[in-house]
C-alpha cells in the first residue's frame, strides 16, 4: 500500500482551530514536521483539510 509523506510548511497563527486540531491529529507540531502516513480515505481527507498548510508527496 502507498504511504503519504506529509511536511508542514506554513504556521497555525490565524488558523481555525479546526485546522490546528488536525495538523495534531497528523502529528504535526511546528513547521519543517514530517510524518509519514498510510494512504487512505481518512488521512487524504485530514490533508485536504490542511492543504494550504503543508505539502504532500508519494513515498512507496
């Protein structure tokens, strides 16, 4: 199965807290963060969420 490799480029100043709550959910805390997760329905859509926030990239 393909992983997400998920890295935080922009801070959660002025964020809603929405937002804030599922970069945690990520884990991600601070910006330059990388999580590596699986690729599945749940975490495509935290990441759509936060798509301005971070970028997202393939790692198999």
């Amino acid at each position: 199965m393909a992983r997400l490799k998920v890295e935080q480029k922009k801070s959660t100043i002025g964020c809603k807290a929405n937002q804030r709550e599922t970069l945690r959910t990520l884990g991600l805390k601070r910006i330059g963060d990388v999580v590596v997760k699986e690729d599945r329905p749940e975490i495509r859509g935290m990441v759509h969420t936060v798509r301005h926030l971070v970028t997202v990239e393939e790692v198999d």
